[in-house]
C-alpha cells in the first residue's frame, strides 16, 4: 500500500496541517504516560538488594534508551508510521538475573554500581550489535523458523516471572515458586492484593475498551487519588515509604543521568562482565524474537510490508548509540505505530513528543519516585504480565494442536520453575523432538506400483505391450519423498524386504526425484537394501540422484561411481525414471519371452507384417527419407504439413528444442507412425522430434494424402483404421505416464 492509497495519508504542500500536528502532539504525550510509570515499576525490580538505593540511575538508563530510539529509528527507518521506545519488559527476568549475579559477585563498594550500570548499558550494546549483524546478512526471515509453540511459551514464562516480580515488589520480599511464605505472612494480603486486583482491572478495562486515552488516564487519576487519600489522613511520605506504601528512601545523590562518570569506567569489573556472555546473548535472542513479532504485528495491522532486515540494522544502530550514552535497548514496538496509523499522525512528530516529555521527565530527579504508590506499580506489572500470558496461554488455543498446546504450557512452567535460558532450551529439544517424531511416520515411500501398469514413454509393438502387461509383475518402482534420516530409514528397509520376501522380483527401481537429502543413517540404509538385492537376485535401479545425494552414496561405496555402480552389475542408476524403466523393459524383452505360450519374436513380426503391407501399399502416395543421428525432423512450434512412417531407426521427443534441457516425453522405432495428430489437427508441432539412430522414413504429405482418398478410396480407409488403432494405444499410455508422474 503506497501513501497515495492510505486514507490517513495528509500531504498539505509536504507539511502536516495544524489539525494533523495536534494529533501527533497528543499521541505522543499519550504514550508517555503510558510507559514512563512502567518504567517506573520495572526499575526497582531491576536495581533490588544492595542496589535499590541507586534505582533512579537505572530508570534514568530507561528514560534514556527511550530517547533515543525514539529520536534515532523514526528519522531513519523507510516506513510512515515508526514508533520506537524503550523496550524492558521481555527481559526483565534476564536482566534482574544478570543484576542479581553481579551484586553477588562484587562487593558493596565503589565497584557495585559502576559495573551494574556498565552491564545495563554493555546489553544494549549486545543487542545491537547482534541486530545488525542479522540484519547485514539478511537472516531475519530465517529467525521465523523457530517454532510458534516454543516461540509463546517462552514468552509466556517470561510473563509468569513478571507476576512474581509485581508480588516481589507489592509485598517487599522476594516470592518465587519455591518461596511463597512472603504472601501469606501478616499483613502480606493488604499489600500484594491490590496490586494484582489493579492490574488485572486495567488488563480487563483495556481490552474491553480500546479508548487511547483510557490507560494514561487511569495511571493519572490513580496517582492524584492516592495523594489525595494521604492529604486527607494526614500521612505524610516519610511515614507512607516507612510502611511500605510507596518506593523509598532513596540516595540524595543518585540521578538519573548521566548513569556514570567517566572516573566510574575505572571501578567496573569487567571480568565479571565477560563471566555473563550467556545472559547478553539470552537478551538478545529474547529482543531478536520479539522485534520480529511487533514487525509481523504492525504488517498485519497497518496493511503494510515493511523490510524486517532494515529495521534489525537501524534499531541495531541505535541501540550501539544508546547503549555508548548509557541508555537500555530500544526498538518499535506495536502498539504506538499502529495509534499513529489508526489516527493518521504520520512519523515523527509523534515519537519525537514522546521523547521530549521523556526527557523532561528526567529533569525532575528522584523525586518522581516517591509519589507513586507501590500497589500501582505492582499492578502495572501484573498488567504487563497478563498481556504477555493471556494470549499465548489462553486466548490461541483453538489455533493449536493438543501437543502444540502441551509445548506451550511446558516451556512456560520450564522457564519459571528452572530458569528462562533452560526453558528455552529445554522447548527447542522437545519441539526437535516432536518434529522428528512426527516427520518418522510420513511414509518416505511416495508412490510404489509394478512395471506392468507403469511403463516408460518408449513406443512398443503390440505384441512387446502385451507381453510386458504379463511380466511387468518383476519390475517394482518406489517414488521416494522428503529426507531420508534415521526415523524413516528403517521403515524403508523394512518395507521393501516385504517386496523381497513376497518373491517374483527381479528389478527394484528407487526413484529419487523428490528426495531433499540423507543423512549417515540413510547411508547404511542403502548399504544393507544392496546387500539384501544382491542375495535375492533382485538387481536395484537407482534414478535421478541429485549430485549431493549421488556423491554422498559413491563415498559410502569406495569413493567412485565404479563403486556406486558395483562390479556384479547388481545397482544400476540412472538420470530419470524414465530411462530407468526403459532398462528394466528392455532386460525384461529379451530375457523370458520363451515362458510365452507364442514366442514375443512370432508376435512382432506379425504386428509389423500387418503395418509393412500397409506402407508398402501406399508407397506411390509416400516419400522415403534419410536422416543422421542428431538431425532435427521438428521444432516444437513448427507448422505439421506431414506425417510420416519409422521404417528403421530410432527418434526420440524433447520439451524443448534442447534435449539436454528438456524432458523427453516419447521414443519412437520402427513400425511407429508419428506426427498423426498435428497432420490431422493442422496444429503447431507441440514439442521438438530429434533423431538419436539413424532413421528411413516414410514421409506423407497433405497432398498425397488427398490424392489417396481420390485413387484409393479403400487403402484410405485402411490407413484411417489402423492409425485409429495405435492413437487409441497412445492415449492408454499417456494415461499410464500420468499416473506414473502422480
């Protein structure tokens, strides 16, 4: 959809109109008031312990990555309707981790700090770095493929960790899912219900009501409430942070920024920084696949295609910056992009408000803190968490399967219970597992049917179709599919030592035109189907190998096709089905034609009798013609003036004028009439006729064929009758090739 086609386009001489200014304005000053007080709630979680006297430095690292990504990525990315803020909320378990192991690692001292602040902001230096080398390479598609059930239940483990920080934080102790007693102790009740009664509130007032203004407006009216309550009673904010009510006391001479000065650089530890790689790369694969999920979000509700790989490096970039500046990671997220389109506020005007109010917050200090109460903060966290738990836990459960279902709630209660980096390894496992169970019981064998029903495109007397309906039983075709690995190897051995054991084979023809590849298992596989032909005296047929596969097979042989082929002739292997049946018919016509109550020899000469008399009748009508190997009789799309008789020789016919190219659909020999349906149809020649043995022919041409009617009424008629004949043989056939390509 271009700008032209957006009915919220506004394009007044390449500025905005004042109407249009005025709502970019409020959309913006909208989403500050929605996110700052989250920032706000997930900056004690974060900075808890020995930190929480410096938690103003760490929303003041909130505040700032918000500033940046909301300046940086709305210049710079290529669509209408960018939006970017500060994004904390997916790694709040891994990062309050990652903080936890540090405060545990150094010392309270002039280090402690320092090295927190340096992990917050080496993190978004991580994560941008790892956005725009996936974004450089062009891998973010690549990133879908992880799998949706494993993709949700991470994140709704993340969601679950984030309720039991809002009890965390409402109740002032730690609650885990071992370590629940701070809820129930005297008086735990009064402090964390409200919180979850708030939070679950505005998740039900929110999604009931869609209204912009309706969350910031809440938030509002809560803080003017609770100071209003404490005005009333006479409680003071000394005697309210002494009982917990709201956050405090803090550091006089904390400030939210700058986070460090350049003499702190010298106090960090770094090595105990370079001890939490894992957690760094945990953060950004969690940053990774949740950009990916706002990108296909804002597709689907702008209407809208946008380059995921541009928006990896630009938000890349900008967190590279924010994280130098001592800022946290940033990127566009959902729900501002799609306000600016649904009100028509096009980028930047928005984001940059948003960013200004932002940093006036940072203007005032500290002080903002101790005038929110701590019920709403924990409440907004609850709100964070059932917006990220509902859906993947609840709400999609028609979309999934049972087991995909199971996955979800599995990898969820894996993060909670065992971590979020076992969590998510533990529901990659399982979905591999899954996955290749569920892959093992797609049968590898796609298609399997007898030469007596299949046969190759080569034209035949009569006499060699008749014999070949009966001995056709000896040929068995197989038409592998998908990838042959240890889950469907075995099942392929087993199915055709079934063939084996039910006796009369004598050709066992593996098709490999739909197989996407083999693995080692697949390997030994094929080593034991040899031997197991070899010892039945069943010779196996192997076509169209892709090189991959064929070269995998000759290196499982002695390294050389000589090996692949085998020195007893027992495997043999060709380009296509085709010609790989075509070998097995010819064996087969020329090995047991004895077992025939009329000898097949008998039988074809009396076929060609039939149709030598009938050419030899006509031949004052026909014109006989030489032709080399290699020599074109047509080109597809040629007119069709002629028909003509195969006296001797051997032509074969191409799709396409290249029969290196092209796919060859018939072989002709002697005693075959060709060309009859263009000659009769007076239609263009439908593929390229090209000699492969040298060939005589017997050529006749429209007007011969006029003046056959008139002299010759009755060898006309002949004629008529036998080409109805073998036309009639030819359709039968070309049904047989469809159900062989099926």
């Amino acid at each position: 959809m271009t700008e032209a086609d957006n009915p919220h386009s506004v394009t007044n001489g390449g500025s905005t109109n004042l109407a249009t200014f005025l709502k970019s304005v409020i959309v913006g000053a909208v989403m500050a008031l929605s996110l700052i007080p989250g920032w706000m709630a997930v900056a004690p979680l974060l900075f808890s312990g020995p930190l929480s006297p410096y938690t103003p430095i760490c929303l003041g690292m909130l505040l700032l990555g918000s500033i940046v990504a909301g300046i940086y990525i709305p210049l710079r990315r290529n669509t209408r309707y960018a939006f970017a803020v500060c994004q904390v909320a997916e790694s709040v378990p891994i990062l309050a981790t990652l903080l936890a192991h540090i405060a545990a690692a150094v010392p309270d001292g002039p280090s402690l700090v320092p090295t927190a602040v340096a992990a917050i902001a080496v993190s978004a230096v991580v994560v941008g770095i790892v956005f725009v080398l996936v974004g450089w390479l062009k891998l973010g598609g690549l990133i879908r493929f992880i799998p949706y059930a494993v993709l949700h239940g991470f994140l709704a483990g993340v969601g679950l960790f984030l309720v039991f920080f809002a009890l965390s934080l409402a109740t002032g102790s730690t609650v885990t899912i071992s370590h629940l007693s701070p809820l129930w102790g005297k008086g735990a009740l009064l402090k964390w219900g409200p919180a979850v009664a708030y939070g679950a509130a505005l998740f039900f007032i929110t999604n009931r009501w869609k209204n912009p203004l309706l969350l910031p407006g809440i938030l509002v009216a809560t803080v003017l409430l609770f100071l209003a309550a404490m005005q009333l009673t006479g409680i003071d904010s000394a005697t309210a942070m002494a009982r917990g009510w709201i956050l405090g006391p803090f550091d006089e001479n904390a400030r939210l920024w700058p986070p460090l000065d350049l003499a702190d650089l010298a106090r960090v530890e770094w090595s105990v920084l370079l001890q939490q790689c894992g957690l760094f790369g945990l953060i950004a694969l969690v940053y990774i696949l949740d950009l990916l999920a706002c990108s296909a979000g804002r597709v689907a509700a702008i209407q809208q295609e946008e380059d995921v790989n541009e928006a990896l490096r630009v938000s890349g970039a900008s967190n590279i910056l924010s994280g130098v500046l001592g800022g946290y990671v940033g990127y566009e997220g959902l729900i501002g992009s799609t306000l600016s389109y649904k009100l028509g506020v096009p980028k930047p005007i928005p984001a940059l408000t948003c960013a200004a109010i932002t940093a006036a917050v940072m203007m005032f200090g500290a002080s903002i803190l101790s005038s929110v109460p701590k019920f709403m903060l924990g409440g907004l966290i609850t709100f964070m968490a059932l917006s990220i738990i509902v859906e993947p836990l609840f709400s999609n459960r028609r979309r999934m399967t049972l087991i995909e279902y199971v996955l979800v709630w599995g990898v969820a209660l894996a993060v909670l219970f065992f971590g979020v980096a076992e969590g998510a390894a533990c529901g990659v496992l399982v979905s591999l597992g899954i996955f290749v169970i569920s892959y093992s019981r797609l049968n590898v064998i796609r298609f399997s049917g007898v030469g007596a029903n299949i046969r190759s495109v080569v034209s035949r007397s009569p006499a060699a179709e008749q014999w070949l309906a009966r001995a056709g039983e000896a040929t068995h075709i197989l038409r592998l599919q998908g990838y042959i690995f240890f889950g469907t190897a075995d099942a392929l051995v087993t199915q055709i030592r079934e063939i084996l054991d039910a006796g009369g084979a004598r050709y066992l023809i593996l098709d490999f035109a739909r197989v996407d590849g083999i693995d080692a298992a697949g390997l030994a596989s094929f080593t034991r189907l040899r031997k197991m032909n070899r010892d039945a005296g069943v010779t196996l047929v192997f076509s169209e190998l892709a090189p991959e596969i064929r070269r995998r097979l000759e290196l499982a042989s002695d390294g050389t096709a000589a090996g692949l082929q085998g020195a007893d002739n027992s495997l043999q292997t060709y380009a296509d089905l085709d010609r790989a049946l075509e070998w097995c018919e010819d064996r087969l016509l020329r090995g047991e034609s004895d077992k025939l109550v009329e000898p097949l020899e008998q039988m074809e000469a009396r076929d060609r009798a039939l149709i030598r008399t009938l050419v030899a009748d006509m031949t004052p009508f026909c014109e006989r013609v030489e032709y080399p190997v290699g020599h074109v009789l047509w080109y597809a799309g040629d007119p069709s003036p002629d028909m003509y008789y195969v006296e001797s020789g051997e032509l074969q016919l191409f799709t396409s004028k290249s029969d290196v190219a092209g796919k060859r659909v018939a072989v002709v020999t002697a005693g075959d009439i060709i060309g009859v349906n263009g000659f009769y149809l007076q239609e263009a020649r439908p593929a390229t006729m090209r000699v492969t043995q040298p060939c005589v022919l017997q050529r006749v041409s429209d007007a011969a064929m006029q003046r056959l009617a008139q002299e010759a009424p009755a060898l006309a008629v002949r004629l008529e009758h036998y080409l109805l004949v073998q036309q009639t043989r030819l359709l039968v056939r070309s049904f047989r090739s469809a159900d062989k390509a099926t």
